[in-house]
C-alpha cells in the first residue's frame, strides 16, 4: 500500500490570500476541531471491538488520519487567519464536547450497527470535503480537501469490510439498518458541530455570546450547505445505500438523490433568508 500523505506533501506556497471565502473558513475552523479530536472516537471504538485486534488495528490508522485531516485544515485557518490560534480553541472545544468514552459496547445496539452508524459518516464526510474542494477557489484548501475526501472513501471501505464480517453474526435487518443510518444522519444536528462551531469561531472573538446551539447549529449549516452540489448528494446516498443493503442504482436511491437535493435547497434558500 502506498504511504499516507503528509502535511509536507502539501503545496503550502501556493496559499493564495485573495481567494479566501470567509465563510468557508469558518466551516473549516468547525471541522479542523471535529477532525483533530478523533482521539476519543479511537478510545470509544476499541472499547467496542476490544476483542477483534484487526479491527482495533485499523481503527488506531484512520483515527491517526483523522488528526492529521484537523492539522492540515488547522494550519490551513491560520494561514487565512493569522489571528487565529488552533490549540487553545481545541482545547476549548474538548473541554465542552465529550463522547461517551466509559461506553463498553456500542451504542448503536450491536457492532454491525456501529460499523453502518460510521459508514454512514464517512460518506458524510467524503461529500462534505468533495463540497469544499468544489466551491473553493483557493488552491490550498483545494488539495487538502481533495486528499481528505479521498481519504473519508477509504475509511468507508475501511469500516464496509468490517460490517460485512460482522453482520452475519448481528443479523441486522433492513428496518434495523434503516434505523442506525437514519438515527446517525439525525445527528448531525447534536451539539458536536455547534460546540465545535462556537469554540473555534465565537468563544474567543470581541464579539462573544454565550454558548447558543441553536445559533451555531444554523450558523454552520448555512456555510456549510450552499457548497453542496447534486453529484455530491447523489454520491453520498449511493454509498449509505450500498451500506444498508439496498441498490445504490435503484429507482428508489435515485429519487431519494433528487429529493434530498430538493429538501436541501429549500433548506439553503431558508438559511440564507433567515441571514439577510
């Protein structure tokens, strides 16, 4: 297998100031904070799969990919941003945002399930960085989330192979596999992204307010929704479907693309109104 890239790998000369979209700084100031705390993921997940160490040994790789996915955003914020210091809001935002790390079995009810509740957040991910790498002009960011992207694919078939191996003995059905998938897109809404959002944009500014989840969940999503194209719905579905069991080419995943799409929208144009 070919080694993992390194932030040296990245052309951070190219870093062209002009072409920083503000609000798409602020989407990856949130996610560089996300990204960087994968370490509680790792501890939570190895309490699931304590037993499988080829498991725990794949968690320990993307659980170091996913640091290093929040030190290249994060070096790429405080190139944009010179006032703009990443360790003390990390540090902010592990203080306020904890995973159930004392959890001994998964909370999704089996590790068939769990493995589908990941899946599902790497194809979140993997279209989420796709969004970013299409809208931004700067070239930088560019790269980084061209490679991030390609990294959130892998971890899917990472965490695929393992639900496959584990979902013969779970047995889940397709109600069940609905469920799990439909319960973890739900929450995208908890507090992670908000807190993250706030520690990393609000907390540490002259123009500070208390914590409000409402108002950084929306803040968020608006600068993160109008990236979105429909190749970058369309995809995610297709692969949360072939996770689930259903076919990804199907009638059916074919008009959820489009009614996603249209929700999402909808959704857009609301934020943007709700701002202006």
């Amino acid at each position: 297998m070919a080694a993992h890239w390194t932030l040296d790998d990245i052309a951070w000369d190219s870093f062209d100031p002009t072409r920083v979209d503000p609000d798409v700084l602020r989407a990856v100031k949130a996610a560089s904070m996300v990204e960087a705390n994968s370490a509680d993921y790792v501890s939570y997940l190895n309490n699931v799969f304590a037993d499988d160490p080829d498991m725990v040994a794949r968690i320990h790789v993307w659980g170091e990919e996913e640091r290093q996915h929040g030190d290249a955003l994060a070096r790429w914020a405080s190139l944009a941003d010179r006032s703009w210091h990443f360790a003390p809001r990390l540090a902010s935002f592990r203080a306020n945002y904890q995973l159930p790390l004392d959890a001994a079995e998964s909370v999704r009810g089996s590790r068939a399930g769990e493995l589908l509740a990941r899946c599902v957040v790497e194809c979140g991910t993997s279209s989420f960085y796709s969004a970013i790498r299409d809208a931004s002009d700067e070239p930088v960011l560019k790269e980084i989330c061209h490679r991030i992207a390609g990294d959130e694919f892998r971890h899917y078939k990472l965490f695929y192979e393992g639900l496959q191996h584990y979902e013969g003995r779970d047995r889940l059905g397709l109600m069940t596999k609905l469920r799990v998938a439909l319960g973890r897109v739900q929450e995208a809404d908890d507090d992670e992204l908000s807190v993250a959002y706030w520690c990393a944009n609000v907390e540490n500014t002259a123009d500070a307010v208390p914590y409000d989840r409402k108002a950084c969940a929306t803040a968020y999503e608006l600068r993160a929704t109008r990236l979105y194209r429909y190749g970058h719905v369309a995809r995610g579905l297709f692969m949360i479907a072939r996770a689930i069991g259903i076919n990804p080419q199907g009638r059916i995943v074919g008009l959820m693309s489009r009614g996603v799409w249209y929700m999402l929208q909808v959704r857009t144009r609301r934020l943007q109104r709700m701002a202006a």
